[in-house]
C-alpha cells in the first residue's frame, strides 16, 4: 500500500492506495479559516497536523498500515508559514487566498525590474513572497525570528521526518524560484530580505526527502518508510488523472478553481495573469489560469439563502427542468464569483462578488443556477487566457467534489464548448496524485525507478463520464459570457 495525504483549506484527505492503483481507504479530517481582518486569510499549522494525525489513525482503524510502504504529500499552495531556530511556529500561517499584501507585490517588481523574467509570472498577493514581505514590513518582530519557511504540506513534511525540503511544483508559487532553472532565485529572495538558508532543500516531486520518524510510525502501526516530496495541489490532481504529458489538461472544481495545462517547455505569460510553474516531475512544466472561489462559491450561497447544503441546492435547481434548460432565462441573474479576489486574468484582490440583473421572480435557484454559471464563465476567461498564451488544450479531465454534479459539467461544457472528461478517483485527484508520488518514491528507494516508471504509474484513470457540449446551448451562453465580462467591466471600479 501508498499513502498519500493532501492538505486542503477545508481538510487534511488520507487515501491508501494498492499497487495497482486503486485507491482503497480514505478518510479526512476537516479545518477552519481564520479572517480577522478584511483581505486577510489564515490558518494555525498545528491544526493541520491534528487533522493528519485524525485522518491517518482513521485509516489505522481500518486498516493494518504496517503494509505501507511510502508516503506522498499534496498540499494547497502558497500559504507562508514561519518557523524561528527552534521550529516553534511564529505567527498564524497566511493563506493561498489572501489579499492583504498588494503593495509589497509592487514593491518586489519595483526592486527587481526583471522579476517577470526570472519566475514566468506576476506578483500577486495570493504567492507567499509578498506574505513575507507584508510580515517585514507589518510585523518586524516576526521576521526578525524567521529561520525557515515553508509551504503547507512542507510543514507537515518536517512534522513526518524533521526535513525542510520541498517540490519543484509548489515552489513555483513563492515567487521566489527561478522556474525556468528550477532553483531558488538569489536575487526574488533579497527582495523580501531572505537567503537561501532560510529555504527547504529542492527536489522532484517523486524524490525522498526523508523517512517517517519513529514516533509517528509507532502511533499509526507504520515502518519508517521513505516519505516523497510530493507536489502542490494542483500538480498532484494532475499526476492523480494522468495529466504528465504536453497538452493533457485538467480542470480543478475545488475551493479554488483552476484550469491546468501541461507543457514540456516553459512557457511564461504574465500580461494575462496566467501561471507558468514547474511540474512535480521532471523536465516539465505547466500553465494554470486560477479563480479564487469555485465550489466555494456553492457552500457560500448555503450559507446565505439557509439551504440544508450543496446537494440540496442542486436538487432544487435539477427539479426545475425548464430553467435548466434555457441558458438565457431573464429571472436568472449574472454572477461575478469574486468573493475573496481574483487572479486570472483580472489579478484584482479586491475583486468583488455580485449578482446582477435579479427580479421579483428571482427565486434560490435562480441564485444556484447563476452561481453555477458564473464561475463556468471565469473558467471561460481563464482558458482565452491559456490559449491567448499558445498553450495546447487537447483532453480535459474534472477533478474536485465540484465534479460530482452532471448538471454543472455540462453547464461548464456548454460555457467552454468543449467536451469535458470524469474519471474514477477524480474527487480525490491531490491525494490520489501524491499516493501515486508515494510509489515513484518507493521505486527510486528499492532502487527499481526506470524511464518508464512515470508512465506505468500515473496513467489516466478510467473514464466514468464524457460530457458533451450541447451545440444549441452553446451560442447561448457565448452571448451571456459578453454579458458576464462586460458587468466586471462596468464595475470593476467600484470595488476598491
């Protein structure tokens, strides 16, 4: 069996996973956002490794993990965590989604004019460079004490086996690596006043980093097995559905919703904010054109109207089969899904939700239909941002607990007009992704990795779905799209 354990925002997710691929166990263990402030967003690390431990002695409950024979790690990406010479945690760790370090974000391309060049993309709040900067700036103090920073699964990496080490993948979002190079940039560092002694240790993401310590192999009944780099969320759910080759292509209906396309070059396009890292395997890289709320956008909107939750609301909606069906319906209001910012193309912290054009006949599901639309449309602005950037888009594969309703793959079929792929494991595609990581591992330990191995082992899951777009809706929606990006347009001043 392979382990792998993805930290998301909402939840830390265990799978175990045969040697055929299979993913036979899972369990997850859930978390909390902190937003004191507006803009800002954070989380205490010691909660995600609580939520590690719950969802692993779960898996220990059910199965015997004597058999495991390595550990994978996925994580969400960007959040800044800061750790002093004793590895004591110095502040709440700042999140992948927040907004509040937009001037340091200018600061850092105004001190390094050639920033662009050196990490393929543009500094936004969202990467951890500015976090850190921010701190300098903010909480000098806190950066006084600073000895090392990491990622969020590279933290709960230390937790496993007292290394600071981290991906190619997940490094590509500090803005502090030089992505072409696949090295840390001397100079992006000396902007926010760090060195490199300050950072983890690079590997591919299917490298060993280290072995289990002993304490936690005892507690969940495990080995000291060889634990693997692993990668960021993204790049796990592509090796999770087979996306490691140029063109393959993968759509994340998570917190966050992202478009993934990989690529054998690197290919840079910051003008339209898209997001050019490396890949967690070698020699390859990808493009990403990122939306800050998805499926977040769903659980917000449950909160708001008082529905039960998600399944309720796309009941309610799938029960009315005329409003389904009529993609211009006047009750339905347009929805901007910007509810904590945006990134692609707009790169606007202060980006704003909104719905736009309700009547006395607009009902809840009106609102979910819109909501569903809405976000299928910044998903539309993301893939013209792609393809601005000459990325090749062939097949593309949904992942996220946002892939398991039909009725919004199809909507996202009509609004992208292309034909869209589920594939079985897709909901668990970051830790499907790093238990396969987790294998590649176990193979460059035993000393058996080959040429083929990548490709023997993170082939495309089976096909469960093919949704295809409906050539009579498609126009439809073309026409609300114009609608859709003329309203952020309109507004887009308005939103501070």
């Amino acid at each position: 069996m392979f382990l792998g354990i993805d930290l998301g925002t909402s939840g830390v997710k265990a799978v175990l996973m045969n040697e055929s691929g299979e993913i036979t166990l899972q369990a997850s263990a859930g978390l909390e956002v902190s937003r004191p402030q507006p803009l800002w967003s954070e989380q205490n690390p010691t909660h995600w490794v609580d939520a590690m431990d719950a969802a692993v002695t779960a898996l220990s409950k059910d199965h015997d993990l004597s058999c495991v024979k390595s550990i994978g790690l996925s994580g969400q990406m960007h959040g800044a965590t800061l750790l002093d010479s004793d590895n004591n945690i110095i502040r709440p760790a700042i999140l992948w989604n927040d907004g509040r370090s937009q001037a340091q974000c200018e600061a850092i391309e105004k001190a390094v004019p050639n920033s662009r060049d050196i990490t393929g993309n543009l500094a936004m709040p969202g990467f951890t460079a500015p976090k850190v900067l921010w701190v300098k700036d903010n909480e000098p103090d806190n950066f006084a004490k600073i000895a090392k920073v990491l990622l969020p699964k590279d933290y709960l990496g230390f937790i496993l086996t007292g290394q600071y080490a981290s991906d190619m993948s997940d490094s590509a979002g500090t803005l502090w690596l030089d992505v072409e190079k696949r090295v840390w940039s001397d100079d992006m560092l000396s902007a926010c006043g760090l060195t490199q002694s300050q950072m983890p240790k690079l590997y591919e993401g299917h490298e060993v980093t280290g072995t289990l310590n002993a304490d936690l192999a005892k507690k969940w009944g495990m080995q000291t097995v060889p634990v693997a780099a692993g990668a960021g969320d993204n790049a796990a759910g592509a090796v999770g559905v087979g996306v490691v080759t140029p063109g393959e292509a993968l759509l994340s209906l998570g917190t966050s919703g992202v478009l993934f396309v990989s690529n054998a070059k690197y290919a840079p396009n910051p003008k339209e904010a898209v997001h050019a890292f490396c890949h967690c395997l070698p020699k390859t890289w990808h493009q990403m054109s990122v939306i800050l709320s998805a499926a977040s956008c769903l659980d917000w909107l449950v909160s708001l109207t008082g529905a039960q939750d998600v399944p309720t609301l796309l009941a309610e909606l799938e029960a009315q089969a005329e409003l389904v069906a009529n993609p211009q319906d006047e009750n339905t209001p347009i929805f901007l899904p910007y509810l904590t910012g945006e990134r692609t193309p707009h790169n606007n912290p202060h980006a704003k939700g909104t719905f736009f054009g309700m009547t006395a006949s607009t009902t809840r599901a009106h609102l979910t239909k819109a909501v569903l639309e809405g976000v299928a449309f910044a998903f539309a602005d993301g893939q013209l941002a792609l393809t601005n950037s000459d990325g090749e888009i062939n097949r593309v594969s949904v992942i996220g607990g946002g892939a398991r309703s039909t009725l919004w793959g199809q909507i996202l079929s009509n609004i992208l007009d292309r034909p869209l792929l589920f594939r079985d494991g897709g909901d668990v595609g970051p830790a499907l992704g790093a238990a396969r990581l987790a294998h590649l591992a176990y193979l460059v330990d035993s000393g058996s990795f080959t040429d083929q191995s990548i490709e023997a082992i993170c082939p495309a899951p089976p096909i469960t779905q093919e949704i295809l777009p409906q050539s009579e809706k498609v126009e439809a929606y073309q026409e609300r799209w114009v609608k859709y990006r003329a309203l952020y347009q309109a507004t887009s001043s308005l939103m501070g």
